[in-house]
C-alpha cells in the first residue's frame, strides 16, 4: 500500500483547543498499532513550543508527539511551515525547519504565501509517497470568514489531500452545539461535504442528557456525530499552548517543590515536564508577582525575547528575588533562562528585540551576543563536566537538542557540558552552559528529559533538604507518556465510532 499515495484524514476543529491535537495523536496511535505506516501533518503552526529533528530542523512540539504517537521519526515535512510569535504582530517563518525572516501578517500573506503553498504542497507528496495513512490536523477553526481567503491550514490543505474531514468541538468551554452549527453554517457547500462527522471533546456528566441535542444538532448540520470523548484528567502528555500554564499549580505534595518562572515569551516549556513525573517533586509556574519563598529550586525557561523578558522581570522586582534566592538554593537556567544569568546581553544587530543591550542577573560571569549568523538548530550530546552544583555529576551524559539565536562567551565561570554533538555556546563550540556553586545555565533544551541526570539533579535537592535519595533511575516520565498515548488511543477507540473513521479513509 506504501507504494501508492496514502491515504489521508483531516482533523479540523470549531475553535483553538477545540482537541485537534489530540485527537490526531491518538489516531497515529491507533492506526499505528493495526499494523498501517502512519504520518502526522500540520501545514502551518504557530508556536513558541518546538522541537529539533535528526534533519536539524525545527518544528512544532505537537508534530513531535504525534510522530511519536504513530512510532515515526519526526520530520520538518510534518510541520512545513512553523510561525513563531516575536510581538509586535511579527512572527519568525520557518520554512522546511529553518527560519527565512521576520513577517508581519501581511507580508507573510501578500509576499509569502505562494511559496508557502509550495512548501506545503511538497511536504505533504513528501509524506503521502511514503506512509499508508496521513492525518492531517488543521490549526483553529476553518469558519475564520476574514481570513478565509488567506487560508493556507483548513479547507484549502482538505481539498489539496482530497480529504475527508472530522469536525471536533469542545463542550467544556459551553455552546457547543451552536459553535458546530456556526461553523457549518459559515462554510461554502463544497467544504461542508468534506465534513463527514462530529466529535464531542471533554465531556463530563450523563451522556442520556447530551443525546437530544445532539440528535437535532445531526439533522440542523445533515452530519453524524460519531463520538463524545470524556474530560480526562489523568492523561500526561506535552502541552502545545502557554495558555495552559496559568492554571497549572502544584499537582501534588511533594516535598521537593520546583518552581518556574512563567516568563511572558515563554517557549518550550515542556522542558520541565520530567520532573513533574518524579514522585516526591511538586512542579509550579510561578508569575512574575508571585513569591520564591518554601522553593527549592528556581527554572528559567526558554523565551522567545530574552531581552524583553529580563526587563519584565526587572520591572516587577523579581530580579532581586531571583539574585537573593541563589544565595542559599539553585538556580537554572534553559536557553533565554540562562542567557539572563550572565552579565549582559548584547543585540546591536536588533535580532530579538529593539534593545542593544541589557544586563543581566549577573549570577554567570558570562555575556551573551546576537549576531548576523544563522540560527543555531540541532540535535545536541554532551558530557557533564561536574564543578559547582554538578561536582559529583561528572561523565554523566546527556542529549537535547538546541534552538538559538545567541551565542554565550564564558569568562570567570566553568563550561557545565563538554559537546560531543551540536554547538553549545559558540555557532561550533566544544562546550555547553556554565555553573558555579547554586547556579547553572545550559542551551539543551529537553536536558531534564534524560533520567539520569533528571535523579541526579533531584538528589542534590533531596540532600539538601536531607531527604534519602533516589538512585534507581527509573524514568517515570518516559513511561508516563506512553502510558497516556496508549490510554488516549483506548479513550478514542471506546468511544469513537472507528470503522465509520476507517470508511472516511477508504480503507
């Protein structure tokens, strides 16, 4: 069957966070486990979540755990086009895993678009020539009637793959079945036909209350509603949207309690993740007005505007905290968090920001520098070097990958990690990150996703607090996440109507 074009099914939805995301995981999953070779694919993205493939290129984090769902490599074939938010209605493009400018919506639409479609077009023959069954997710909702002719991700990406599509709606946000009809309502003829059934996402309560509404809903739009998926709240999987993050507290009672800094760029926060899934760690994005009193540990994520983020947290005070704080507990830094661990920041050629320089926390005695190079994407493996927090971590080994603009000179502070593959500090340098006695910073985005190192971090806590430490290395996260893809699968297959899904596809 690989041999011919695959076969294709489209996941559209009546709004953001409608369950799209999801929903196309699970179903790489499903089709997966019956034996089909299955791809995953999003035209276009916009996202601070992202992820470095074997090609060195980058893509959204969603297209990652879909690949992943379907037990495929990711590629930038699955996510041709990535917009990333920068402010200022301005987005990085990513064409193909690298990034070709800085656009506003205009200029990507008037001056853009034609070779977007191309990138599109041939990412998705790209995948269709190889695989038996693409699943298509679309991004918001296709009934955007301002911007419909702009459409480069719904109905215009249904009729390239000749699609059939599922429409999801989430009635845990309310209005439900009126936020189907609108959408149906608002489609020409021919891209309401592609729409050959519902599904009905987060539900919670008496599915005999829900069944005349959406017997009527059935005959007001001519269309099945094939499934109702209930609210699931014990499913771990990577959030794609920051939104999320504002509601996410302490999830336990851990007695490590982790906290991070919820910088307003935020980007690729699912960094942390791992250590949420260690049993005796709390993890919390604490706000920029919030407290670091009862913290054990301090993170500072990625962003996607160093410079504006540092100012940010200068202008609320936490600056001081911050600097207070690692007098006594650790602190780390990820990326832009440890970028503004070092003394300075240096932007004269205004690559992230209108800021051509800035200080910084000064807890690294290190400065970092953007300039005219391209941007640093890689798949990354290095040694840790042991030193300062880490003394008793030498030769560990870690992987991650990295996503950066700036590069990091070291002065005064050691290097925390010897690179073995990728770039670390420099655009071809032979060392990571820096760390002195409570304060570390490293570009390996996914750093906490490697168990040991994760433990071996924890343990330092643990000591701290004199809590026993843990030397069995199990990575809970690793099983967390295959357990919550798997039960996800589950969720879908008990409550979807899966052959009517399999005659969508024609198989």
């Amino acid at each position: 069957m690989a041999n011919n074009l695959a076969k294709c099914l489209m996941v559209q939805g009546t709004s953001s966070n409608a369950g799209k995301s999801v929903l196309v995981a699970a179903l790489c999953r499903i089709f997966a486990r019956k034996g089909y070779s299955v791809a995953p694919f999003k035209s276009q993205n916009m996202s601070l979540n992202s992820y470095a493939t074997e090609e060195n290129s980058e893509i959204a984090m969603a297209q990652a755990l879909q690949a992943e769902a379907a037990g495929v490599k990711p590629s930038h074939h699955m996510n041709p086009i990535l917009l990333k938010p920068k402010g200022g209605f301005i987005s990085q493009v990513i064409v193909h895993g690298k990034p070709v400018g800085d656009m506003s919506f205009d200029e990507y639409q008037k001056k853009f678009r034609k070779k977007a479609l191309e990138a599109i077009k041939e990412s998705l023959t790209y995948l269709r020539k190889r695989h038996d069954i693409i699943i298509i997710e679309g991004a918001g909702s296709p009934a955007e009637i301002n911007i419909q002719k702009y459409d480069l991700a719904n109905m215009k990406v249904a009729q390239l793959a000749d699609s059939n599509v599922i429409l999801v709606a989430d009635i845990d946000r309310g209005g439900v079945f009126a936020s189907i009809a609108g959408t149906f309502l608002l489609l020409n003829k021919e891209d309401r036909k592609r729409i050959k059934g519902i599904i009905i996402n987060k539900f919670r309560g008496n599915l005999d209350i829900l069944k005349p509404g959406i017997k009527k809903i059935e005959k007001i739009v001519k269309t099945p509603v094939i499934g109702v998926l209930p609210y699931s709240e014990d499913l771990r999987l990577p959030e794609e949207d920051s939104a999320s993050l504002a509601e996410r507290k302490y999830k336990k009672k851990g007695k490590i309690k982790i906290g991070v800094i919820h910088l307003p760029k935020i980007s690729n926060f699912t960094d942390v993740d791992p250590l949420e899934s260690e049993p005796d760690v709390s993890l919390k994005f604490i706000g920029l007005d919030d407290s670091l009193d009862k913290l054990d540990a301090v993170i500072l994520p990625g962003t996607r505007n160093t410079a504006k983020d540092l100012i940010k947290i200068r202008e609320h005070g936490l600056d001081e905290e911050i600097i207070e704080f690692s007098k006594d507990s650790i602190v780390f830094g990820i990326c832009g968090g440890f970028q503004m661990l070092g003394t300075k920041i240096i932007d004269k050629y205004h690559k992230e920001s209108k800021f051509e320089e800035v200080e910084g926390l000064g807890l690294l005695d290190c400065k970092t520098k953007f300039s005219i190079s391209s941007k640093i994407i890689s798949q990354s493996k290095g040694i840790v070097l042991g030193g300062g927090i880490f003394k008793n971590m030498e030769n560990v080994v870690v992987e991650g990958y990295e996503l950066h603009e700036g590069t990091t000179i070291l002065k005064n502070v050691r290097p925390f990690i010897k690179i073995i593959k990728g770039h670390g500090n420099l655009l071809h340098g032979k060392y990571d990150g820096a760390v002195n006695e409570n304060v570390a910073g490293t570009y390996f985005h996914g750093i906490f996703h490697n168990p040991e190192f994760r433990t071996q971090f924890v343990n330092i806590l643990r000591k701290k607090k004199g809590l026993k430490t843990n030397n069995h290395m199990k990575d809970y996260y690793k099983q967390n996440k295959k357990y919550s893809l798997d039960k996800l699968a589950d969720i879908v297959l008990k409550h979807v109507d899966i052959n009517k899904i399999e005659e969508m596809l024609g198989l």
